[in-house]
C-alpha cells in the first residue's frame, strides 16, 4: 500500500469518509493530523549559488534536481525538493585555488591566525549555525529519511561536537602554551595545519560527519574545499551564509555535482594535502589513485564495517534482543557502526532467533515524523532492490527468512528479513549491506568464531553479550585487537564522540574524536632556541610583546 504522507490529510474532504479508495478512519488512526502541516516542503528549495572564495557565486550552469523518496501523492511519486548545481571540471578547480589562495602555502591569514581568533570565527559559525536548525531537520527528515528525533539529534550532536571541538583545542593550546628545554634548547611546541584539505561526508549523517571531518580541519588552520553527500546536499544550503560570514574569503569552499567529474581533478592537480573522507573504499581508492605525490597525502578515512554481535550462551536475552534490534536496525542499518551479522551460540539460537524475528515485525514503518516509526523510506532509489538480491541469493543458497514480514517490499522500502542459517558463501555474509537485512549464524567452538573474525577484512566494532567473566575476561583481551572497540552488552556505536572512533583494516585510517580529530588535522610544529643571551632576550620579547601569534603562553579562558 503506497505511504501517504501526513500533510496529505490536509487535502481530504473528511464529509467524505473517504480519499482515493482509502478509508479515512484507517488513514486518521495510523496518520497524526496534529503534525500533517509542520513538515510540509512548502517551496522547493533551489540552491542556485555557490561558496567559493568568501562569496556566494550565482550558478548559471546546469542543475540536478533533488528528489526525496517519499511519496507526497498518493499514487507512489518521488517528490521534488529543489535543485543543486551540476558543477564541472573549471568551478571545481577555482575553488580548489581559492582554498589555495587562502592557505598561502602555510602564509594565508588564516593559517598564521591567533589561535583565539580561529576560535572567535569557529564561535561565530555555530552561534548562526543554531538559527537553522529547524530547516536543517526537516531537510534531513525528506532527504535521507531519517526520523525526527534522530534527524534533531543529528543537528544538535553537531553543535555540541563544534563546542566540545572549540574547549578541546583551547585545552590543546593551553598544553602547549609553555617551553621545554633539553641540551641546550628551548622547544615552544604546537600543533600546525597541515594544508589544503578535500572533504566528502556520507549520506546517512550528512550533516553530523561532515562535520566531524571539516570542524578540526577548518579549527587547525586547514582551509578546505566540501562536496556535500549525494543525498543529504539540500541541507547544506541554510549554512552556507554562516560558512560566508564566518570565515575570512577562501577558507570554506563548497562544491556540488559528481565526486568523479569535481573531486577527481582536484586530486589530480597534486594540491591536495589531506583527503578526509567518510564513504566506501572505493571511492578512496579511486580519489587517492589520482593523486600524483602519494607521500604528501595524509589519510583521514571512516571505511565500511560489518560489525559483528557475538552472543554467549549466558547473555541476558531481553537486553541482548533490545540492542541487537538498535544495532541491527536504527537508521535502517544505514550505520557504518550497525551491527551487520549476528553470531548467536547454539545453545539459545531457537529462543533468541524467535524472539528476535518477532520483535523485527513489531517494528513500526512510516515516514520520519509520524511518532514511534523506527523504519523509513530509504533514500537510494535502489537500495530495496539490492536488499532484495541478498536475499534471494541467501534463499538460494540455504537461508530462510525467520520474520513474517521479512522481504515485504513497498515502492521506497523492503522490510528487514531476519536470515538464518547463513553461510560464508552468501553475498550478506560478505557484503556491507548497509540496509534492512539481518543475517545470523550460529556458534558453538568460540575459537572458530574468533578466527572467523580475525579473517575478516574488517575490523571497527564488536558487540560481545554475556555474563561470565571467566569467559569474557580472555575473549575481551582478543577482541580488542580485532576490533577497535568492544561494547559489552551493547550495541555498536560513535558516541560519546569524545571517545575515539576508529577501524582495522578495511575499516578506517586515522583515528576521530573530539580531541583525535585535532590531532589527525595538524602535525607538531616548534621554535627550537639554542640558550644564549641572544636568543633568550628574544623569547622575552615575544612573550612580552606578543608580536607572534605562535609564540604564546597566553592561557586562553
Ligand atoms: O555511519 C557511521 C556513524 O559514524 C555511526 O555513528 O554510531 O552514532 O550512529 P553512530
């Protein structure tokens, strides 16, 4: 049945008990009216200029319509949200010389800046930043279908991680705000930028990990250039002023269109010195690849993953199935941090993979803001259809869907299928699926199972459910070296983004946290003075005169 959206109601003749073949009592008690106008798009939203070089530049190209997979009609149609710039091979290269320009080769205004003026613009972005966040959320609701409380923390993780991010670097500035001295010589050691950095964010935290990649890069004294994420580019638009106002010309330059036609020359020219990118590894490969001077390319990477639950014959099942639920299907299992397959042990398959299967089909599907919905639209048009072939080749090769509703397949959705047995021959079990599709397989030798990971080529997270400490004790020593986190009794997750947050592998290269961030975005820096009158009467009188903006013991509050 084609999912009408709330507002739609408003169009209903309630005289008339019913609208196009449907019921209104049947629409009324799944849809709530209360909420039909609130997330209305009521104009299109056509982005029709573009940050570069300080300035919004009018964009007189060509356009890419964006179009959100739910349905405003009630015959199923994607509905038009507005429209981005096509840009080419010549806008991409102009904004990677504006962020050139503006970087000066470590000479630019912004990357010799006082730290405390980086802070003050860093401040002053977040502070406009906050005015969006209505429009940001609703944005990220139609563009990605991610629900209203998890489209609203999405915004406001952001804003607290640019605020732990500005306390963070004041802490590194204090640490560093000092002389060491060894044989001889005075060290005045920091943290530098690094340079021009390329950034690309993913779609199913368009906002919250691009973020996470351009506010340490921009804070350290990197200039940048972004392309927003295919999905997940409209909301970018009510930013761009901030990013204008907020930042001296050059620093923030935005493009839209195909990584292949605008990010590819950019690597290509050489003048990149950080890729930073959460994606696939293909794509970094690619993007890498064209590269000419290899060595000069730092890596800040957030990879695939295919995060594993493990569950102990012991493991309290009523907490282990609530987790497995959220790490299996928050966001539709469109987290790199998901779980993607479940291990149970033998032991209590039957009764876990009942209850397990059982839950999945309480789920409730609807769009983003309809209250209690879990599961949404997916925002790649062809994603039910690639979830589908999992399946299919799953089923072929042995599987059985465990869930009634597994594999039910709507225009903008499939059901999550619970699939058991599975076996390494099947495309799920290797795959990043990256969608509603929940493999399981069973244990009973956890040396196996351990081996099996460790073959993997993954390596970001695990789940390990269980009890005995006598068993946990040495598979929690393992693990962590399969892994880089182990969450005990608990689904796989960023959070806290204080903590950090990485991979093995194929997973990830670099490591991101509040304060990791800082570091993967800057190298040490430092004045070396030989202890001579000479040289000391000058440090005197950098200190005294503050003249530098790097030589600073200043304690910035
Ligand atoms: O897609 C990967 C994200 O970093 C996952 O973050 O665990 O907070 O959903 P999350």
């Amino acid at each position: 049945m084609p999912i009408i959206p709330n507002f739609l109601l408003l169009e209903i003749n309630l005289q008339n008990n019913c609208y196009k073949g449907y019921r209104i009592e049947i629409l009324t008690k799944k849809l709530d009216m209360k909420n039909t106008g609130k997330f209305q798009i009521k104009e299109l939203l056509h982005q029709k200029t573009y940050l570069i070089n300080g300035e919004l530049v009018p964009w007189k190209g060509k356009t890419d319509n964006v179009y959100s997979t739910i349905s405003s009609t009630q015959a199923y149609k994607p509905t038009l949200l507005g429209s981005v710039p096509h840009m080419d091979e010549a806008t991409a290269l102009e904004a990677m010389q504006a962020a050139c320009d503006a970087y000066g080769k470590g000479q630019g205004e912004w990357p010799t800046m006082k730290v405390s003026q980086r802070i003050a613009c860093m401040e002053q972005f977040v502070t406009q930043m906050k005015t969006k966040r209505e429009e940001v959320v609703n944005l990220l609701m139609w563009e990605i279908g991610k629900t209203l409380p998890d489209s609203q923390k999405e915004f406001d993780r952001t804003v607290e991680y640019i605020n732990d991010t500005i306390e963070d670097y004041k802490q590194l500035d204090r640490n560093s705000a000092k002389f060491l001295k060894r044989d001889n010589v005075h060290a005045h050691i920091r943290r530098g930028p690094l340079g021009v950095v390329l950034c690309l964010g993913p779609y199913n935290y368009p906002l919250n990990e691009t973020f996470a990649l351009l506010i340490p890069a921009l804070i350290m004294g990197n200039t940048l250039i972004f392309k927003p994420a295919k999905h997940g580019v409209l909301l970018i638009s009510p930013l761009l002023e901030a990013f204008r106002d907020s930042f001296p010309k050059g620093v923030v330059n935005i493009l839209y269109g195909r990584g292949r036609e605008v990010a590819a020359p950019i690597m290509k020219s050489g003048r990149i010195d950080v890729l930073a990118l959460i994606g696939n590894s293909t794509s970094a490969i690619a993007l890498q690849d064209q590269h000419p001077y290899k060595n000069r390319l730092r890596l800040v990477l957030g990879l695939e993953a295919k995060n594993p639950a493990i569950i102990l014959p012991d493991a309290d099942l009523d907490l282990t199935i609530d987790e497995c639920i959220s790490g299996t299907l928050s966001f539709n299992g469109q987290r790199c941090t998901a779980l993607k397959i479940i291990y149970v042990h033998e032991d209590i398959r039957e009764e876990f993979n009942k209850r397990f299967a059982a839950r999945v089909d309480a789920l409730k599907f609807g769009n983003p803001w309809e209250p209690g919905v879990m599961l949404t639209p997916l925002p790649e048009p062809g994603k039910p259809a690639y979830i589908q072939e999992l399946i299919d080749d799953a089923l072929e090769k042995g599987a059985s869907i465990l869930n009634k509703k597994g594999g039910e397949t709507s225009d903008n959705y499939i059901f999550p299928a619970v699939l058991y047995p599975v076996t390494p021959e099947m495309r799920v079990y290797k795959e990043e699926q990256f969608g509603p599709v929940i493999p399981i397989k069973t244990f009973s030798d956890i040396q196996e199972l351990l081996d099996e990971i460790a073959n993997s080529n993954y390596g970001q997270q695990i789940s390990l459910f269980g009890k005995d400490v006598k068993e946990l004790a040495p598979l929690i020593d393992t693990l962590v070296n399969l892994v880089c986190r182990v969450n005990l009794n608990s689904a796989c997750q960023r959070g806290p983004d204080v903590f950090p947050f990485t991979g093995r592998k194929d997973s990830a290269v670099g490591t991101l946290s509040v304060h990791d961030a800082l570091r993967s975005f800057s190298i040490r820096t430092f004045l070396a003075s030989k202890d001579n009158a000479i040289n000391n009467e000058i440090l005197k009188q950098l200190l005294e005169t503050k003249d530098s903006n790097f030589v600073s013991t200043d304690y910035i509050l």
